[in-house]
C-alpha cells in the first residue's frame, strides 16, 4: 500500500506514520528526518538544507525530489510505504506522480490529520526541537497554509483524500486512519 500522510505541523504525522507503518508492515519515510539526519551527519546535502529548515521555510523542490526518489527506489519500499513530509507543494505533487511512474507504482490514500491552529501550537513548543521556536512554529503554519494546504483540495478531487481528526488520542488517531484506509 503507497499512502501519504499530510498534516500542518504537530498534527502528529511523525508519531502517526511510525504506528500506521508498523500495522501495514510498510516503511514510514519522513522527509524531515532525513534532512535533520543529514544535518547532523555534517553531509553535502545536510549543508544545503541546514539554513533553510533553521528559518522555516521549505527546501527547494529539486533537492527534495532527489531526496525521495533515492529512498523510494530501495528495495523496502517495493511493498508500499508511508511517505511523511512530501509531497508539500503543487510541483512536488506532480513530481511524486512522476516517480510513481517511473517505478510503476500509484498513490493508494491520502490520510490528512486535521488539528486546531492553538493545539498545534502548543504540542509544537512541547516537543523541544532547536529550531521550534514560536517564531518558527508560526512560519512553518504560514508556510502550510500557502504551500500545502491546496493540496488537501487536489488529492481529494482525486478521490484519494481520507480525513482523520488528529486532535484525539494517539490511540484514537492510529484506529481512524487505519479504518479510513480500509
């Protein structure tokens, strides 16, 4: 099964993506973590990214193209996967499309955790990352707005789309997703 999960963030995709995968027997692949595990490896790619993630923005579509079509290209992902963090722009929408062509594959659901502004807010500063300040937090919630939100409308057009309120236990979260997908 080849699922995406969308969500602004602290909507809990990270925390979701890992349980769903785990009950599907697919990898969970988060974009960010492997942009943040590049920044800490000191690697080429990590030195690209490291200013843009500091201020919040998106990286670029190209380095993220090239990031997730190396790691959908790997053996364990042949059976499906759970993708984390992409696609988060129109263009990244239709470069997806074309790397599932590429490896003759298609998307299977969208699963969009729907979650109140102040909540994400507040489980964002919990979580304690460097750079989640309140400043930050704020920029990555305009950015979702502007850049990702647009495609909560295309993958539902598409037929695609299954919302889940994340604003419940994780417990709770993980049971709708799985019975949205069903």
């Amino acid at each position: 099964m080849h699922v995406v999960l969308l969500g602004p963030p602290g909507s809990g995709k990270g925390t979701q993506a890992e349980r769903l995968a785990a009950k599907l027997s697919v990898p969970a692949i988060s974009t960010g973590e492997m942009l943040r595990a590049a920044v800490a490896q000191g690697s080429a790619l990590g030195a690209r990214v490291e200013g843009v993630m500091a201020s919040g923005q998106l990286v670029s579509d190209e380095l993220m193209a090239e990031v997730v079509q190396d790691r959908l290209a790997k053996d364990d992902c042949k059976g499906g996967f759970l993708l984390d963090g992409y696609p988060r722009t129109a263009a990244q929408t239709q470069t997806l499309d074309d790397i599932l062509d590429d490896l003759g594959e298609r998307l299977d659901h969208v699963i969009y955790l729907s979650v109140p502004e102040e909540e994400l807010v507040r489980r964002a500063l919990l979580r304690q990352r460097d750079d989640d300040t309140e400043e930050v937090i704020q920029e990555r919630l305009r950015v979702y707005r502007n850049e990702t939100e647009p495609l909560v409308a295309h993958y539902e057009q598409a037929g695609l789309l299954r919302r889940v309120d994340g604003d419940r236990s994780m417990d709770e979260v993980t049971a709708a997703m799985l019975e949205a997908i069903r």
